[in-house]
C-alpha cells in the first residue's frame, strides 16, 4: 500500500515529478483467492515480461482491451505501452506479470485508464485492485475525471469503474462506450476504500 495514496491531500503541495514517483512504488494487492500480486510502475525492462504475457492472452480479452481485433502486438506497441504517463504492471508470486494498467492524459484535466490481465488470473479482483489505484494515481497527478472505454457488446468492465462513483457512459463515433467518472471527494474516498481492501 502506498501511504500517499491513501492519503493523497498533502500532494498537490509537492512537485508533480515526486508524485509520479509515489505512484510508482510497489505495493502488494491480496486477491480474492487470497493470493497476492506486487503492483508497481513499468519500465522499458519489462518489454518481454509483458510481450510473454500478452503472448498469453486470448484473442477475445486483447480485442476488449485495444477495442480492435488484435493478433499479436507488435514492438511499437509494446513501447507505447510502456510509456503512457502512468504504466502499471502486475506481478504473481512466481514472478510473472500477470496485468498491465495504463493512464495517459485524454485532455489536461481527463484520463483515460485501461486495464488488462491475461485470462488466467482474471476473476481474482486485480481489476478491482489496480483501477481503484488508477484512480487514486490520476487524482493525484491533478486529473479531475478518468475515462474508461470498453467495446459496445462488453459493458461489464465498466461495472467496477461505477462502484466508485456515477459513472456517465457515452459513446463514440466507433460504438465503442466510453464510461466518465469524475473524481469528486466522495469517489476519492471510495477509491482510498478499494485500495485499503485489496
Ligand atoms: C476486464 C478485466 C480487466 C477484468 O479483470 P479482473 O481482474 O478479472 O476483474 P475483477 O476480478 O476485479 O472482477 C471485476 C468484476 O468483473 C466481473 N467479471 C470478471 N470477468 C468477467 C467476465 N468474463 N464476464 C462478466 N463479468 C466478469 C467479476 O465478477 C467482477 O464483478 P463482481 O465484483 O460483481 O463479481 C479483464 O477481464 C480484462 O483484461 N479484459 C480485457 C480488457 C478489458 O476489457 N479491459 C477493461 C477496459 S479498458
């Protein structure tokens, strides 16, 4: 658990750069099924973990998250998404990365989250976990609303973002939905919740 996470409201104080380096720091989710996961900032040495782990995923759960059909990724896009403003990724115990979380600014006051964890470890709470995380991290780094978007037939993984708060869903010239939640205090004290929890 970060501490300036739960607590964030000494931060806007502190230079933006510090705050990135709190979001980053490893913290330790416990899951449902009672095992854990170490949760902590990405870095370009993480290229293969995460290339072994999308390797991994089924075309179905790669094609909710980049909300295009998607076979393999390619390098580029391995690099993209390693260097979103925010890059989280999620580790077993035995080391594997089992889930990636993004944020990257829609708009200087927006943004967007995006989640994935491959199909083995889905249904244990890391969801849960790591966007009330997200959201506790984009609030701190001034953000005053995420985004989150999700194929139009799949509107389930828009359910955990809704349990912070009310989320508004729209939609895209694409189709795809795209699910608003502003931070207001009330969120940021469900967000803290979900991150004691896990
Ligand atoms: C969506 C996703 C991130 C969920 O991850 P997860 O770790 O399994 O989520 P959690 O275990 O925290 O569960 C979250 C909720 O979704 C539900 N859920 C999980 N898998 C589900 C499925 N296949 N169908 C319907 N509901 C499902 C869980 O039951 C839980 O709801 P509950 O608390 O009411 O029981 C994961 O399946 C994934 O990466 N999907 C592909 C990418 C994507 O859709 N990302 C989200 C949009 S960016």
């Amino acid at each position: 658990m970060v501490a300036s996470l739960v607590a964030p409201s000494t931060a806007p104080l502190r230079p933006r750069s510090t705050r990135l380096r709190w979001v980053s720091l490893p913290w330790t989710a416990t899951l449902t099924d009672g095992t854990t996961a170490v949760v902590r900032g990405a870095a370009g040495y993480d290229a293969d973990d995460l290339a072994a782990m999308i390797g991994r995923c089924s075309p179905r759960v790669l094609h909710e998250r980049f909300l295009v059909p998607v076979e393999h990724v390619p390098l580029p896009l391995l690099a993209d998404l390693l260097s979103t403003e925010v890059t989280f990724v999620a580790r077993d115990p035995a080391g594997r990365t089992v889930a990636l979380a993004n944020i990257a600014a829609e708009d200087p006051r927006t943004a967007e989250v995006a989640l994935l964890v491959e199909d083995a470890c889905v249904g244990r709470g890391l969801e849960a976990a790591m966007l009330a995380h997200c959201v506790a991290s984009a609030h701190l780094l001034g953000y005053r609303a995420v985004v989150q978007r999700a194929l139009p037939d799949t509107l389930w993984p828009l359910r955990v973002l809704g349990r912070l708060g009310q989320v508004r869903v729209g939609h895209a010239s694409s189709g795809v939905r795209v699910a608003r939640l502003v931070l207001t205090e009330t969120v940021m004290t469900a967000a803290r919740g979900a991150l004691r929890a896990a």
